[in-house]
C-alpha cells in the first residue's frame, strides 16, 4: 500500500471513530423522539437529520463541516433550559453557554480520537459559529440548522406559540438562510397552519 493510501485508510478511520463516539455520546439522551415508525435519542436524530442537509446542500463538504454537523447540539440535554432563569436574558444565558459545553465535549473526543489541533479548532469555530455569514462554511451549517427547524420542529413550536411570536423567529430564520436553502425550505411539506404563518412571515410589508 503506498503512503498516499496508507493516509487515506488512517484518516478514514479517524473520520469514522469521531462520528462513532459523538453517536454514542448522543445515544445517552434520555429524551426520545419517533421518526420512521421508530424511537430514536432526540440528539441522535437531529445529528444525523443535520448531517443529511449539510450533505444535501454542500455534497463536498470537508471534513471539519461533516464533523461539525455531527456535534453540533452534542450532550444538549445534560444543560436543561429549566435551569436557567426563565426570562429572555436565562435563555440568551443558557444559548451561550450550550455552545461553548458543545464546542468543548467535541475538542474533547476530537483529540481523544488523534485529530490536530487545527482540525479541532475548525470544528468548534464552526460550532461556536465564528466569522458568520462570511465563512462559507459556516452558512452551510447555518442553512442546514434553519432547514432542519422548518422541517422537523416548526409544527409542534406551532401548535405551542402564538403567530405574532412565530413569525417572528420564521423572518429571522429566513434572514440567515442563502438563496439555496430558501429555495430547499420552499419544497418542503408544511401542514395548513405551518404555510400560512410561513406566507406571513414572508410577505412584504
């Protein structure tokens, strides 16, 4: 085997030890959610439901994006809102500092795993998401977090919040969102209410 091979082979098996520790990291999440006939950890599917949209909208994406993709909302559950302040300044709190326990239990497996310290600055960059819109990269990640709450989550967000608040967070989702992911989201199988409010939401004035 030659030593451009040999590389190959090492990284790939690198590559495949990462998404295996992060999916059994997210296996632990006691909160479960149906998806295909089937019970699935909440954070195991929502990685994996991310990880399709970044490849669906970026097939070449690097390595460090793919990874990021799988990390992203890593152990969310062991950081419950409910133990922040209930007000907006709890909540902004709580987003922070998710995003810097996501970005650090990935660094942590990312080493654990052999990667550089390079790669895994890339990847919590990418989960932290520094130097968005402007990193490519970042707004695929962007584009594919937006695409995964329109798909998946919006209609039970619906069925608990008043329009005036939903529409609200629909506009600025779609401000965040590139052409591409507006024109995936616009495929999208939405129920009566979803499609109204998201009409709403994005009609002039």
């Amino acid at each position: 085997m030659s030593e451009d091979s040999q590389h190959h082979v090492a990284s790939l098996a690198r590559f495949t030890e990462a998404i295996y520790r992060f999916e059994l990291a997210n296996r632990r999440d006691p909160n479960q959610e149906m998806a295909d006939g089937a019970m699935y950890p909440r954070e195991l599917l929502y990685a994996r439901r991310l990880s399709a949209w970044v490849l669906k909208l970026c097939p070449e994406a690097s390595e460090e994006l793919r990874l990021a993709a799988h990390c992203q909302h890593l152990c969310r559950w062991e950081i419950p809102r409910a133990s922040y302040e209930m007000t907006r300044a709890g909540y902004l709190k709580w987003r922070h500092d998710l995003k810097q326990f996501h970005a650090r239990k990935a660094g942590e497996i990312l080493h654990e795993t052999g990667y550089p310290e390079a790669a895994v600055v890339r990847v919590q960059d990418l989960n932290l998401k520094k130097n968005f819109p402007t990193d490519p990269e970042s707004r695929v990640l962007e584009d594919a977090l937006c695409l995964v709450f329109l798909q998946f989550q919006l209609a039970d967000l619906a069925a608990k919040t008043d329009n005036d608040k939903l529409i609200n967070a629909l506009q600025k989702s779609w401000k965040k969102m590139t052409s591409a992911a507006h024109a995936e989201a616009l495929k999208l199988a939405f129920g009566p209410r979803e499609s109204e409010l998201l009409q709403r939401a994005l009609s002039p004035g």
